[in-house]
C-alpha cells in the first residue's frame, strides 16, 4: 500500500509538470497546443492511478 501511495505521489508530481507546460504553451499564443498537453496530462494520470486500483 505504502508503495501505491509513492506511485501515486510521484505521477501527481509529473501531471503537474506537464500541466504547468501545457499553461506555459496555451499563455504564449498556441492554445491549441497547450489544451492537448493539459489534456494527455490529466488523462495519463487519471488512466495509470484507475489501473492502480483495479
């Protein structure tokens, strides 16, 4: 469990990276490209922690 809980941390920690980027890229004029990183971020996360638990 404990072992879990440092994956899950530690994939927290890489969405927030890659988010940040996404916000970096959207705020110099190509929104586009900074929804689709924001957007593979969030769903790698959510699908990598939802395979965690099943």
């Amino acid at each position: 469990m404990a072992g879990n809980i440092i994956i899950v941390v530690f994939l927290v920690w890489i969405c927030i990276y890659s988010f940040s980027f996404g916000v970096y890229t959207w705020k110099n004029n190509n929104w586009f490209g900074g929804l689709v990183v924001i957007l593979i971020s969030l769903v790698s996360l959510l699908l990598q922690i939802t395979m965690m638990f099943l």
